[in-house]
C-alpha cells in the first residue's frame, strides 16, 4: 500500500481518530439528547410516568386518610395526569435550563391553585359543620396542609431526582463549564479534519488509501462503542438500579435505555458508513494492484 514508514504514520493517525470520534459521538449524545431533553420526552412517554405517578399519588393520599382525614378525592380532583405531566416536564426543563445557564436557578414551579382552592373549601366546610372558628390558627393549619400536600407531589413529580442531585452541587459544576461545550465540539470536529488532511498529504498520490483509513477509523470506533452497548442492553443492565420507587425507577431506567437505543442506532449506521467505505477502497485498490 506505501511504505513501512508511511505506513506506520497512517496507523498512529488512524488510531487517534478513533479516540476523537468516539469523544465527539458522546459529546453529541449529551448534547443533542440529553442536553435538548429529547431523551428525557422519550422516556417520559414509553413509560407512561404521568400515569404512574398518579396512580402513586392516589395510593398516598389513600393511606393517609387515616391519619388526615380529608378524603382522596380532595386531593385528585384538582389533579390530573396532565397535571402530573406537565409537572414532570416542568421540573426537566428547568433543570436543563438551569445546567445551561438559560436560567438563574432551579425550581419546580406549578401553579396549585385548584388544589389550594379545593383543600381550604373542604376545611371550611367541616368547620362549619362543626362550628370550629375559623381564626389565625385555623388558616395556619389549611396553610400547612396545603403546602405539605404540593411538597409531596413535587417531590413524587421530580422522577429523575433533579433536586437531590441540585443538592450535591453537581448542577452548579455542569453549569460552570457547559458554555465550553461547543468549543469542544469544535476543536474535536477540527482535530479529525486536521488528521483527515495529513492522511491527504500523505496519500497524496493515493486518495483512495486516505478514505480507507478514514473509513477504518469510523468502524473501529462503532465496533468499540457497540461491544458495551450490547452488553448493557443483553443482560438489562439498568434493571440493577438501586431506587425502586415508582415513576423514580421507570424515568431513569427508561431514560438510560432510551439513550443506549439511540446509541446504537447511530453507531449501526457510522458502523455500515464505515464498512462500505472500507471494502469499496479495498476492492478498488485490489483492482489498481492487479
């Protein structure tokens, strides 16, 4: 094909394009899925998360009859499952928003009022029918009923634990560095065009060996990332995951493997790209050999 040596600087060359195009496959998963919440939508939609949330609401409320005394229905009656999706979505948009610097700070906002409404209109009405008076410490109590009530649904609504992981800092350091995303993806996108152009200067009398070395390069690179991304998705790795709660275990595990689906989707196709490029060149330098 050429020389030991050229041959050799081909090879190195290859190799770190490798490594910069794996880089640049994960960086764009981040950005382009996780980052623009496409992946979070998908999950969010193939496990039904507002469906199970509700229903996990509704069994709360239940339980907490006993202890309350204020009826299921006071609670979900003023809460629908697209109220729930919409608080799920809410709390993912904001903690994108927040990680890109598009927002000053993280918060899971709704606006309650029909709940607020419909528990201070059932409180009123037992304590007329019990002549309670309705003082400063009535109210005190509705006040916290209410606000205790929005802090669980929040806290059921926040599948993917973005206040938790707030709450490690974590947010604050993707923050601080996220504005540099787009330099890396460009100083990776120029890395490999530089390599392509050295491969160009070096096969300059042979293009076809500078597209079989690029094309070697993307099908390593895919056959690399598949291998464990088969694994992960042949023994349901993510099925492992720790926290069982519902809606909390269905987001994140439907979440992690919707990104390994999409994943190997991309990697299928740079993997077919690859390989075409590489027996077309082989088949043609055969033909120019002969």
């Amino acid at each position: 094909m050429q020389n030991k040596k050229m041959y050799f600087s081909c090879v190195i060359l290859s190799i770190v394009m490798v490594f910069l195009i794996i880089a640049l496959h994960i960086l764009l998963l981040f950005k382009y899925e996780v980052m623009s919440g496409n992946a979070f939508s998908k999950a969010i939609d193939s496990e039904n998360i507002p469906s199970v949330v509700y229903n996990y609401l509704n069994d709360y409320f239940e339980e907490q009859y006993n202890s309350t005394g204020i009826p299921t229905d006071i609670y979900m009656q003023s809460l629908t499952e697209d109220d729930i999706s919409n608080i799920v979505n809410n709390s993912v948009n904001n903690a994108l928003e927040y990680m890109s610097n598009k927002d000053d700070s993280f918060n899971i906002d709704y606006d309650f009022s029909n709940l607020e409404t419909s528990l201070n209109d059932f409180f009123v009405e037992y304590a007329q029918s019990i002549d309670y008076p309705q003082d400063d410490e009535f109210y005190s109590k509705v006040e916290s009923t209410t606000n205790n009530a929005i802090s669980v649904i929040k806290e059921k609504c926040d599948v993917f634990k973005f206040s938790t992981i707030n709450d490690t800092g974590l947010f604050d350091n993707v923050r601080k560095y996220y504005h540099y995303i787009d330099y890396v993806q460009y100083a990776l996108i120029g890395a490999i065009i530089i390599l392509i152009l050295i491969l160009i200067l070096l096969n300059r009398k042979y293009i076809l060996d500078c597209i079989y070395w690029l094309c070697n390069s993307i099908s390593i690179s895919s056959i690399l990332m598949l291998i464990p991304c088969i694994y992960i998705k042949s023994t349901d790795y993510f099925s492992s995951f720790s926290i069982k709660t519902a809606g909390t275990y269905n987001a994140v595990t439907g979440l992690l493997n919707g990104l390994t689906d999409t994943y190997i989707t991309t990697l299928i196709i740079t993997l077919a790209i690859g390989l075409i490029g590489v027996v077309i060149t082989l088949v043609t330098l055969k033909k120019r050999s002969t």
